[in-house]
C-alpha cells in the first residue's frame, strides 16, 4: 500500500523534490504525535482514578452523571456529548469498579477550570478532589458542590467571560488601532519619530 502511495504520488503529479522532501513528514507528524500524545494523557488520567473502598452504589454515580451533564450544559451554548454511565455488569445495584474515564476526566477538568477562572476566587468555595473519591460519601459530596456551582450565576457568567476572553485575544491590534497615535501619524512630534526609528 505504501508503495503505490509513493508510485501515484511521483508520476501523476510530476514533482519529484516535494514528496521526497515534505510528504513523508506531513503524513507522520502532523497526523499522528498530537491525537497519540492526546490520548496518553487521557489515558493516563483515568488510569490515575482511584477503586473504591467498597463498591459505589449506582444510584449515587448515576444522580452525580445527571448533575454533571446539566451543569456542563449551563456553562456553553453549544451542544457538547453527554456523559453516560454504563454499569455494565454490576450487581445488587453496586459498581466495584472506578469511576469511568469519561466521568472521571471531565470531573478533574472542572477542578483545573475553577483553578483559571476569576483568577481562582472560587476554588475555596467549590473545590473538590476526584482522585480521593472513594465512597458514596465522596460522590455525594462532590455532586452537591457540582449543584451549588449551578446556582452561582457569578461562577457561570465568569467561566463564560473567560472562553469569550480566550476568542478575543487575538483582537488586541484592532484596540490598538483605536489609540489617538495611530490615526494620526502625521500629527507625530519629532520625539514620536524619533522613537519610532529606534524600534524599526
């Protein structure tokens, strides 16, 4: 297969420097390192959940499941994946399992946004540390600051401040233009020109 990759690739397009050169590169690079690398972490952060000291009760991850997906879906306009809960083959109501990558990952992703958002104001109120949730105690807790966390317009309308923020990052030239220098060059005083030869 990789043979006649290369045979279709040279003949048909005539440009025998360029695949030589640059295909092989874009083909494994680009494609490859930043999914692999993505997933290793993923991976290695749900291996990182911790098992239970006796099994969860299912009702409680599952009522943890229902109060994450509302939440996540308070914090954007667009329509994210929701996360299911799949005990699998559970008996008697009980998971001896830990909790799912999905759930586990999404749920130390929360605890890393309170950290950013507002400069961490929040994280004293409503933080909570997955890696120690080892009971249904644990899980309760942890979706009783999930529900409060709804209810705090402030944290909410700061989270999205924050995304916003993120996608006008890249206007400080435009609000850099709005300056009374910019507009008016020729107005510049030979100190102005002076200092603008300098930084050239």
């Amino acid at each position: 297969m990789y043979g006649m990759k290369k045979e279709y690739g040279m003949p048909e397009y005539g440009q025998p420097e360029a695949p030589m050169g640059a295909e092989q590169p874009a083909a494994q690079q680009p494609a490859a390192d930043p999914e692999a690398e993505m997933q290793d972490q993923f991976q290695q952060m749900a291996e990182s959940a911790p098992q239970p000291e006796k099994p969860f009760t299912i009702k409680v991850i599952d009522r943890m499941v229902k109060t994450l997906n509302k939440m996540m879906g308070t914090l954007t306009d667009q329509d994210i994946p929701e996360i299911t809960f799949d005990s699998g083959d559970a008996k008697g109501g009980k998971f001896d399992q830990a909790l799912p990558a999905d759930l586990f990952i999404t749920l130390v992703a929360l605890t890393q946004l309170l950290e950013m958002v507002g400069g961490g104001e929040f994280v004293d109120k409503y933080s909570f540390d997955p890696y120690t949730a080892v009971t249904d105690t644990d899980i309760r807790k942890i979706t009783a600051q999930l529900e409060r966390m709804m209810k705090d317009k402030k944290l909410i309308e700061a989270i999205k401040e924050m995304s916003e923020g993120e996608d006008l990052a890249g206007d400080e030239g435009p609000q850099d233009a709005e300056e009374p220098m910019a507009p008016a060059p020729t107005e510049m005083t030979e100190e102005d020109q002076e200092l603008a030869s300098s930084m050239a």
